[in-house]
C-alpha cells in the first residue's frame, strides 16, 4: 500500500509540473518573436468586439475568440513599457489566466495595451492591425444584480434574480421562481448601492413585495383599499427609509404595429411613497391625477423626485393607451416633512422632444438624468428601437449618447461612483438582450462599450435567455433562493394609507368612488 501511494504522489506531482511548464508557455513574457510576416490593413475579426473599449482596472478577463482561419495563432499583449506576454495556440479562442490579468491591469491603470494577433496560413504568417484596450483610472462596483427572463416575456416558469462578481465569472441565484410556485419576480431596487437593502416585487398567487431592510426580511402586502394595485417600479429614497412606487393598472395587448407582436400600456397609473417606519403609503394630489404618473427615481440627495408623465388613456382607444410619449417631470421633496412641494416641473417635454421618455435614472452626482427615449410608451423591452439619452441638468442639454445602436438599448444604470453605465441591448442579434458596460468620464463623455465578458465567449452564442434590471451593488448580497423561500410563502404584513390628504385622483377615494 505505501508503495502504490508513493507512486500516485510521484504521478500527481510529475502531472503537477507538466501543466505549471503548459501554463508558464501558455502566458508568459517570451523572447520568441515572428520576423518574416505580412501585414493585413484592418484589424482582426473578434468576437466579442472588445477593440478601443475603455474597461475598469478590476473587471474580469477579456476572453474572446478569433474569427479569421489559421492553422496556428500567435498572439502578443503588450504596454507601453514593452512588457509583454505571448499565446502561441491551434486554437481561436483567447482565455486569459485571470491573476495574470488583474496584474496587468493595475500596472497599466490609465494607460493602455496593445494586443497584436498573428495568423498562420499556408506557411505564411499574417498579421493584423492591433487591437487596442484602455484602461480607465476609475475602478467599478464589484457586483451586478440582474433578472434573467425568457425571449418573449409571456412565459416565467423560469425566472431569476442572479448576481455577478464582475471581477471573476462567479454568477449565483438571489431568487428563483422555481422555489416559490413558478411566481413572476421583478422590480428588484437597493439603496444606495447598499445590498443589505433590497426590495423585490412577486406576482401570481403569492403576490407580494418583499422587503430586505439590515438583516430584516418581510413580505408586504401594498395594496391598500386606496390605491389600484401593488407598488411596482420602486425608487428607494436616499435615507433608506421611504421608497417611492407606481400603482399602475397595466394592460398587455397584441399588436401588429411597427413590426411588433406584443406591448403592454398603463390604463391608470400614480406614484405613491411608503414609509418603512410607519409602515404607510402616502402621496400628493399632484402625484395622483388622472394623467399617467409613472417611474420614480430620487435625486441622490432625496430632495426631489423625477418621474414620467403622460396624458389620460381614453376609453377603448387602442391609440391613447399604448401609443402615447411620456414626458420627464420633477417635484421638490421636503425630507424633514416629508412632504411634496405644490408645483410640478415639466423638465423634458415631449411635444418638444418628439420622444418618450422612459426609466429616468438620475447620476450619483445628481448633474445628469439618463433614459431611454422612444418613440411610444415606456415598456422599452418590446420595443425594436430605444435609444439611450443624456439630459444635463446644469447645461439643460439633451444628448442622444453615441453608444447606441440600431437595436433596442434599455434598462439602465450607473455605479456608485458615477463612471460606469451598465444597460442591456439587443445588438448582437436583434433577439436577446445582453449587458453592455460603457465608461462615462469626468467631461461627461460616454465611451465605446463593451459586454459583460464571459469565461467561454461563445456563451452569448447559444444562451437563450435576457439579461434585464441590472443594478450595481457595492458587495454581495447576502440572500439566496432558499432564505427567499419561506417569506415568499409567508402572509403578506398589510400596509395603510395617509388619508390626511385630499386626493382627488385615481389613488385615492375618488377612485374608489369611481370604479
């Protein structure tokens, strides 16, 4: 027995040394060097398109692949210092070793590398155009949480919540409908970056919205006898306290317009705030009038709160329900009063802009307000084309952000140091929607983006499902599907309603009345 042992040790530790020699070749500085080759005028076709992005000094490998045929590939990372490190490889698919990586990165912070691919074909070494990398000096949030849905939207029998280390490739489940009766999950939101402090909306027979508040986990019920359903769309308050929500009544149609099959409208639609203290909903009249208010955000410092407006829907008209623009709005918060100011501001108009302004996400800076504009409605999802804008609260201009594309950009956000916008497109094949990081620096420029990188890149090629609402956390959140289970199952704690205000809205009695 000691003998066979003795062996096995030898045998692990020779396959030991072989696979450190396998990796030391695979990536290392090297001397070796192609001499004879002919050049190529353009650059290498790589998947995903990584060339002149601007990247964070902490995220995780580039990994991508090589669509030009060779028998052998000779790839050279190198920086300004000449420092470099060598693939020589059969195959077109570029891994990086990620402790490698991370170093090179952070010797390079605000410079940039160079990456030069060589192709051997018929005994003659081709080279190409280098790919180049910057590397900005600002770092992003280590995590990003994000729903994975089904293609069409109709069907969520398989529905989750995911976080991912965006550092390395590690994903793990937050929540999973396949736990909790197949129920629909949407409207995740934390506070200030902060994943101890998380909300999240369940639908179905379960119903409910789920509040995780420092370590406190609690299912709510927020629909009261005042208000037309469960708040939907949720805006924490900077305080950490109030969270501001739509009650909307939303009505998905099939539809033949615009080369769509299916949208969805807002029959009704108000914002109402619920204070976690006093576990109650309160609003202002100007919140909840027979227009359509929608699609809460806080400024960051909590003394105003933007929001989307649109006119009334008329009964039975198709048109005025679905096909209508929304305008960007504001109202000044008292925080001491908790209290709306008695004036709404009409910040982007949407008779002047032609567009329709959807999800406002103010930056941490409280200077810009991003959206998608679009050319109806706000339920960017189903639409083929929605473009990501910048409005500058200080300039008071709009810009159309040069990273869009000709597909359907949506569902957006900024890290916490207001230097990353993540959002997710359906560029790659007009279907699925993936998540694109873009680099915003300090003069208000948004750079070339790039996806989500993945351990294997081909990945996006044959996964099925869409990236959408993702958020950047500071740190890990620290629930899974199982601590989600039992609260999702539990009874909903009922929430009341201030009715020390006179609403004469949608909201409040005179809807009751009403309807």
């Amino acid at each position: 027995m000691r003998k066979t042992s003795s062996k096995m040790k030898n045998f692990t530790n020779i396959k030991f040394i072989l696979l450190s020699l396998v990796i030391i070749g695979f990536f290392t500085q090297c001397n070796y060097q192609i001499k004879e080759f002919k050049e190529v005028s353009r650059k290498p076709n790589i998947f995903p398109d990584y060339d002149s992005v601007t990247i964070p000094v902490n995220i995780a490998p580039l990994n991508f692949i090589i669509n030009e045929k060779s028998d052998k590939y000779y790839i050279v990372i190198k920086d300004k210092n000449s420092k470099q490190f060598v693939f020589t490889q059969k195959s077109n698919l570029v891994k990086f070793p990620i402790k490698k990586w991370k170093k090179y990165l952070f010797e390079n912070i605000g410079d940039k590398i160079s990456i030069s691919v060589f192709c051997k074909q018929n005994k003659t070494w081709l080279k190409y155009q280098d790919l180049i990398i910057n590397i900005a000096p600002d770092s992003i949030d280590k995590y990003l949480v994000y729903r994975l849905i089904n293609s069409v939207y109709l069907f969520w029998n398989d529905i989750g919540i995911y976080q991912r280390n965006i550092e390395e490739y590690k994903e793990s489940p937050v929540y999973l409908n396949t736990v909790a009766s197949l129920n629909c999950a949407n409207c995740h939101a934390f506070c200030n970056y902060d994943p101890s402090k998380m909300i999240l909306h369940i639908r179905d027979n379960l119903a409910g919205t789920i509040i995780f508040n420092n370590d406190k986990l609690e299912k709510l019920n927020t629909k009261t006898k005042y208000t037309m359903s469960p708040g939907v769309y949720a805006s924490w308050h900077p305080n950490g306290r109030l969270i501001a929500f739509a009650v909307v009544r939303l009505v998905p149609k099939q539809i033949t317009k615009s080369g769509k099959i299916y949208d969805v409208g807002d029959k009704y639609s108000d914002i109402v705030v619920y204070d976690i203290e006093k576990n109650q909903i309160f609003t202002s009249p100007l919140l909840s009038t027979s227009n359509r208010e929608s699609l809460p955000a806080w400024s960051p410092d909590g003394n105003y709160l933007y929001f989307c407006l649109a006119p009334e829907a008329k009964k039975d008209d198709i048109n005025s329900l679905l096909f209508v623009k929304y305008s960007l709005m504001g109202i000044a918060f008292d925080k001491e009063k908790n209290k709306f100011a008695d004036k709404v501001d009409t910040l982007l108009s949407s008779e002047k802009t032609k567009l329709s302004v959807s999800f406002p996400m103010p930056s941490p800076d409280g200077r810009y307000i991003l959206f998608a504009g679009t050319d109806y409605g706000y339920f960017t999802a189903f639409h083929t084309v929605s473009d990501l804008y910048l409005y500058d609260l200080v300039t008071r201009k709009l810009e159309k952000l040069p990273i869009n594309s000709n597909a359907c950009e949506s569902y957006h956000s900024w890290s916490s140091n207001g230097r990353w916008i993540v959002f997710t497109s359906k560029r790659m094949d007009k279907v699925y929607s993936r998540l694109f990081i873009s680099y915003f620096d300090e003069n208000g420029k948004a750079h070339k983006p790039f996806v989500l990188p993945q351990k294997n890149p081909e990945w996006y090629n044959t996964f099925l499902k869409n990236y959408n609402k993702a958020e950047f956390v500071k740190n890990k959140v620290p629930l899974n599907a199982i601590d989600l289970r039992s609260v999702v199952y539990s009874e909903p704690k009922p929430v009341s309603f201030d009715t020390s205000v006179n609403i004469d809205a949608l909201s409040g009695a005179t809807w009751i009345k009403n309807h």
